[in-house]
C-alpha cells in the first residue's frame, strides 16, 4: 500500500461517480478501509505517527516540487522504464489504439501511468535507488499489460510492394524482441557485478 496510488483509486471512484453507480461508490469505500487501517496502524507503530512513512523518518526523504524528474524516470539511460523496459512504450501505444475500443478503461489507464510518472517524478530518489531500471514504475504493469494485449491483437494489414503483412504479426514480433531485449539486460545485471561491497 502506498499513498502514491491514491490518485488511481480516484481515478475509479470518479469513473463510478460519473456512471452515477452510489452502491459501488460505497463498496470501493467501505472494501478501502482495512487497507487505509492497516496503513495508519503501520506507519503509527513503525515511525510514531499515523502519516509519516519510513522514508521521510528514517531517511530525511520527501517530495522536492523544486526539480521535476519525470523526463529521467522515463528515459534516463541508468534508469529510464522505456530504455530498460521498451515493452511498455509498445504497452502504451497499445492503450491509445485501445481508446477505440475502451475509452474509458484506456483513458484511466493512461491517467494512472502519468499519475505515476508526475508522482515519482518528484520524488528525489526517482530511479528506485540501488534497484535494477525504475523499480517504481512496476505499478504500472497492470494498465500497460492491456495495451500489449491490445497490439498483439490489432486486425490491420497493411501490403508491402507485393507481401501483405498483417500489423499483428508484426507487432507480435515488436513484443517479443522487446520483451527478449528486457530479459537479457536483467539476466547481464545479475550475472555481471556493478558494484563491489
């Protein structure tokens, strides 16, 4: 649980509110409670108050509005989700072909990743510290995972001098060297040392 999911969670309740769904409003608010308890009972027995977390108590971190980080969280060549992760710039392209389909479910999703990546953005320590690539984008992999989804799906065929090719088996392809790319960097990160202790 993290309070920097808040903004998603709204972004579902205002879904529901403008659906005009009361009962389901409730329910999402009433099945948020013993996560909002055991957060509060958490950081009060933890770090002596309801609000404070580990990182502001125990490591003097918080929120810097001064210097915006969301261009490094994305593309930082240490750190950046869509260099270390190219699967998701294909997710996202995915969400915004989804649009046609879902708009709404597409529409929250690419709100939720920017919600994100605004979030940590401002975060000092927006690269996940000693983690591998952005660690903190991982909670973006649900609404991402639609997208893939949705462009390994896309009925589209386009002719090439005399070959048709059919944009799914393309972009199948796309998917699985980007999704190859990403496992072999892992893979190099926990065979070679980057660090000595």
């Amino acid at each position: 649980i993290r309070p920097v999911f808040i903004p998603i969670g709204v972004l579902f309740i205002l879904s529901i509110l403008i659906k005009r769904q009361w009962k389901s409003v409730l329910k999402v608010f009433i099945a948020g409670i013993p996560f909002a308890l055991i957060y509060l009972a958490y950081n009060y027995l933890c770090y002596g108050s309801f609000i404070s977390s580990g990182y502001d108590v125990v490591r003097s971190e918080s929120f810097n509005f001064q210097v915006f980080n969301g261009f490094n969280l994305l593309f930082s060549a240490s750190k950046g989700w869509l260099i270390y992760s190219p699967l998701m710039f294909l997710g996202l392209v995915g969400l915004f072909i989804f649009i046609r389909r879902q708009k709404e479910l597409a529409i929250i999703s690419l709100l939720s990743i920017f919600s994100l990546v605004v979030i940590y953005g401002f975060w000092p320590a927006w690269g996940g510290g000693g983690g591998y690539g952005s660690r903190f984008m991982i909670f973006a992999v649900p609404f991402v995972a639609i997208g893939v989804a949705t462009l390994a799906n896309v009925n589209l065929r386009f002719h090439f001098k005399r070959f048709m090719v059919k944009v799914s088996t393309l972009s199948r392809l796309l998917i699985f060297i980007a999704a190859l790319f990403s496992i072999c960097i892992t893979l190099l990160y926990r065979i070679i040392p980057v660090t000595s202790y």
